[in-house]
C-alpha cells in the first residue's frame, strides 16, 4: 500500500514536469515501442486516477490483511504478485488476439483502398481513433473521389489502428486485487460483507457476481476503458493458488 500511494503521489507531482509515469511504467502490448520488460511488475504499482487507487487499496486493506494473517506475510506478497502477474498476462493474451484481428482487417483493407471501406474499417474500430477526424478525412475523399493521394494516406491511417491498440497502457493493481478477492472468498465464504455498508451477503456469492459481471463486461465491452480481462486472470490465479495451497484441507474452510 506504501509503495502505490508513494507512485501515484509521484505521478502526480511530475506530472508539472511533463513527466508522464503512467505512459512509462505501465505495461503496454509487446508489439508497441513504448513496452518495456519491466512494466510488467511496475504497472501493477501505477494508478490513473485517486478513485482508482483508493477503491484497490481499501479491498486490499480489508481483504489483504485477514490472508496476510492466515499465510503470513510471504506468502501473500508471493500471492499478491503472482495474481498481479496472470492479470498482466491474460490481458496481453486478449490484446494479442485483438492485435492480430485488426491487422487481418487493416491487411485486407491495404490491397482494395476505397473510401467506403475505409469508413466502415474505422467504424469497426472507431474506439481506437478521433472519430472527428476521421469524418473528416472521409467527407474530404468523398469531395475529391478520383485523388490517389486520398487510398494511400488512409492506408497509413489504416495501420495506425493496430499501433494505436499496442499503445495503450494498463495500470492498476486490480489484477493483483481480484486474486485477493477470489482467496477471501475461497477461505470465508460464509463471511457477510456489506455492500454499501447496508445490504449483507456472503463472499462467496459477492466473489461469484463480481466474477461474472467481469466476465460479462469482458465479452461484451461494458465500461470501457477498464482492463476486465486482467481481472479475470488475476482471479483465476488466485483460485488456482489456494486451491492447490489448500488441496489437503478441504474441511479448514470459516
């Protein structure tokens, strides 16, 4: 907790200095120039917003400190990086399946340009461009249909699309977090949480809900702008950890 709240404050303050640390310490997609090895751990670390740490740290103090009772402090450091790591993984798997998708439709755009085809390209993908722009460029093609120059500047602007994709950098320790939602849930599962701080229900029914509303929002692109697949494998690496921790004490349940 000491190390995310000293980043984001860092975040912050160099941000006066057009010190970008979200673009330099979160993980980007392998293909992208801006990925380095390392934000593989130090994105974990980084945050976008105050809302964003303050949610992740709060369910890391109120879940985070009753394993670190139970596991000791080792083992749940190991336990939280290693759910942080399958989050980081399983988003940059999706990313690449996503990646190589839209590089099938930009490759098949590339060999018959036309300015129909152009627009319902980035339509498709209209999420990873300035939709103002690129209106723009389509009613200025539309004006002048017969200019060659038009079919080759929207092939650049075409493999601009999967660049685009590879550039955006995930932050957060959410990953890392579900994990530690998932092992809460596993150990205590008759445990009331409050929601709201008025509605009671067990954790294991909260984990099952959360865990398939991320599901849901995965698939479906629900609050964009969120990493849901890292959620996901951090969670499922939290409920194979304890599972296989736990494989001899099936009886040790609260």
């Amino acid at each position: 907790m000491i190390i995310n709240g000293l980043m984001f404050l860092a975040t912050v303050l160099l941000q006066k200095y057009n010190v970008d640390l979200v673009n330099i310490l979160g993980l980007h997609f392998f293909a992208s120039d801006l990925f380095s090895p390392y934000q593989i751990v130090t994105h974990m670390f980084m945050h976008g917003s105050f809302m964003h740490i303050f949610s992740n740290m709060f369910a890391l103090w109120m879940f985070g400190s009753m394993l670190e009772n139970v596991w000791g402090p080792k083992r749940f450091l190991f336990f939280y990086l290693s759910c942080g790591l399958g989050g980081a993984l399983m988003h940059s798997g999706i990313t690449w399946y996503q990646y190589a998708a839209i590089m099938k439709d930009v490759n098949d755009y590339a060999t018959h340009p036309d300015v129909a085809s152009f627009a319902s390209l980035m339509a498709r993908h209209d999420w990873l461009v300035d939709p103002g722009k690129v209106d723009q460029f389509v009613q200025a093609w539309k004006s002048a249909p017969d200019a060659s120059e038009f079919a080759s500047a929207s092939v650049k602007l075409a493999y601009q699309l999967p660049s685009n994709l590879a550039d955006i950098p995930i932050v957060g320790a959410s990953g890392a977090i579900f994990g530690v939602l998932v092992a809460f849930g596993l150990l205590f599962p008759n445990t009331y949480l409050y929601i709201y701080f008025l509605f009671p229900v067990k954790a294991k029914y909260f984990v099952i809900f959360y865990a398939g509303f991320e599901l849901y929002a995965g698939f479906t692109g629900a609050q964009d702008g969120i990493a849901h697949f890292a959620h996901i494998g951090g969670a499922l690496v939290g409920f194979l950890l304890v599972k296989y921790w736990n494989r001899n004490m099936r009886g040790n349940f609260y």
